[in-house]
C-alpha cells in the first residue's frame, strides 16, 4: 500500500510499505477518506521539530471501517465512518481511565500515528491504517456529517479544547486571551471554543491578517499585538504562539489565580518568573494533550453549543495529491479519496 513519509525539511513522497493487517481480535482496519495537516506536520516540515527520514508523517484522519476483529466487530460494523485519534491509547490502563489517554501505559510513550514515534503504527495518509484499540479509540460520526468540515476535529480542536474547555468549566464566564500564530489552527479554535463554551471575553493576538479575520468570525476581539488590548490581564490565557517573546507576553496577561497552557511550547525560553507566578497564583501547563479525552467535548460543541471548525475550513486535494498538498501556503489543507 502507499504511505506518504517525510524524507527531509520540506520533502515528502509516497513509499510502498506492507498492507496494514489486522493483528488481534481488539483491531479494526480503517480506509481514510479524509486527512488533515495538522499545525503540528508543519513544525516537522520547517525543521522547528525533528523527524528522521522515512517516517510516516500525518495524523489527522476520518475514514471508514472496512475490516474488524471478532471483539471489535461487537462494537462497531463494516462501512461505519469514524474519527481515528492521532494518538494510541488502550482505554484501560491506569492513565487512560482517569483521561490521560495520551500518556497510554500499553504502548510506547507516545506513540501516534505519524508523528516519529516508537510503536511503528505508521501515519494516516496511507491506503489502509490500523487501530490496534478499536473500542477505545474509534470515535463514530453522524452518516450525514460533512467530513471536510470536521476533519479540524480529529485532533487541532481536542488539543484547543483542554487549553480553555475544563478552565471554563472551572470557571464560568471567564475573559480568555489566545496569543496565535505558532500553531495557528490550535490558536484559532482555542478561540472559537472558548466563545462556544460561554466565555465573556475572548481576545486573540496575531500578526496575521488572514488568521486576525478567521478569529473574529468566530467573534473573538482581535489584536495585531496585545499593546492595543484594553484591561489586559486574563482568567484564561492560550499560548500558541511557539516563541519566547510572545510567552513573556501570554505570562504577564495572567490574573489572579490564571490558568496559562502552552499547546505550542517556546522550545527556547528557560528563565521562568517562578515568584511572581507563585504569588499571583498562576497555574501553568505544558503537557502533551490528551486527543482521545477531548473528543466528546470537542463534539458536543460542535453538535450543541455553536462550534464550527468549518469556519476554518481546509484547501481541499486529492489524494494523490497529498506530498505537494502538504507543503502548500494555506492555512489548513486536507486530502480526500471520495
């Protein structure tokens, strides 16, 4: 079968690799229909994160069941359209049952599809993918939905929704501020959640036109720098803008007793203002998310409360198409087999 890998910083081609089989009676086999480049992909292509040559690369995927194991098929059926996690996750292990299906004590340490990881469970832009804990990690979708518009779900939106979904839920009516631009789909839907979720404010910061416009569709207040912002210290704060200049910034807009994440870590910065942090009450997170944990919010806000990952909806490619589509200047692009 064909599997797109990455051979070196902006390079990607299709290899011949063995048709995905079904290993145990737990597995399913899954024919993508869709896939999405992911903010993460991105970082590998431009060298800010390392991949070794070869690696399959890609991860965001809904597809359709075309085989099941014999304790998988007494959950899901043949021809069944579902969201396949980027990441392997049992269902339960100690971590998995208490929501930190990213940190799977079953399988290498984070292991994913695509990603570089020990596990070898190759990518998703591929002909045929296995998911070795059906039960736990397929995720079924309505027979009606429109997969290019919620392919943003399979994992940017789940990695959004923990920077500002249980903060809220914690909090209710809290101010958010989204400092973008690093991994700009994250950032965005950290926004767009955040309104869906019953934020009073919701401010996003960005140096990017087309980004700033996305945003306020989703009605955040959009600065090009947050010197602009009125009353500028924040409940809630998101960083993903992926440098240390910017997380100086998304450190000081922290309230009292603010809760700051980094979905897109400044891999430079190291001098932490720990007192006045300490003194200020700031709780800081800085941990790899949990795409499985996420996806029933992400889908109840797209279902009930306003969510629309269409609003930043992907260049669309054939599959054949998928290396060059990769490396393209859109904001967000997916590939399709229908």
């Amino acid at each position: 079968m064909k599997q797109m890998i990455f051979v070196k910083t902006g390079s990607l081609e299709w290899a011949e690799v063995p048709d995905a089989q079904l290993q145990s009676p737990d597995e399913a086999i899954i024919r993508p229909k869709v896939m999405g480049r992911c903010d993460l992909d991105t970082l590998y292509l431009s060298g800010r994160l390392p991949m070794a040559s070869g690696q399959p690369i890609g991860h965001e995927l809904i597809g359709e069941i075309i085989e099941l194991g014999e304790h998988a098929a007494q959950f899901f059926s043949e021809g069944q359209t579902v969201i396949v996690p980027a990441q392997i996750s049992c269902g339960i292990c100690r971590n998995c049952i208490v929501g930190e299906t990213g940190r799977c004590q079953s399988v290498p340490f984070g292991a994913s599809y695509g990603m570089g990881r020990d596990g070898g469970f190759g990518g998703a832009v591929c002909d045929r993918v296995r998911v070795p804990f059906a039960k736990a990690m397929l995720v079924p979708l309505p027979y009606e939905a429109d997969l290019s518009k919620m392919v943003g779900l399979t994992d940017m939106a789940t990695d959004a929704w923990r920077a500002v979904g249980p903060q809220l839920e914690k909090r209710p009516g809290a101010t958010v501020l989204v400092m973008g631009g690093g991994t700009p789909v994250i950032g965005i839907y950290s926004a767009g959640l955040a309104i869906a979720l019953g934020a009073s404010r919701t401010v996003y910061i960005d140096k990017s036109p087309e980004r700033l416009k996305v945003a306020a569709a989703y009605g955040a207040e959009v600065h090009h720098h947050i010197d602009s912002v009125n009353d500028c210290l924040f409940d809630i704060v998101v960083d993903a803008a992926n440098n240390s200049d910017d997380f100086v910034l998304a450190l000081a807009a922290c309230g009292a007793a603010a809760h700051l994440t980094s979905v897109a870590p400044p891999f430079q910065f190291q001098d932490f203002p720990v007192m006045d942090m300490y003194h200020r009450g700031l709780t800081y997170t800085l941990a790899r998310p949990n795409c499985r944990h996420g996806h029933g919010p992400v889908l109840e806000a797209w279902a009930s409360k306003g969510f629309k990952p269409e609003l930043v909806r992907p260049k669309l490619f054939s599959y054949e198409d998928a290396p060059d589509a990769w490396m393209d200047e859109a904001l967000y692009v997916a590939v399709t087999t229908e």
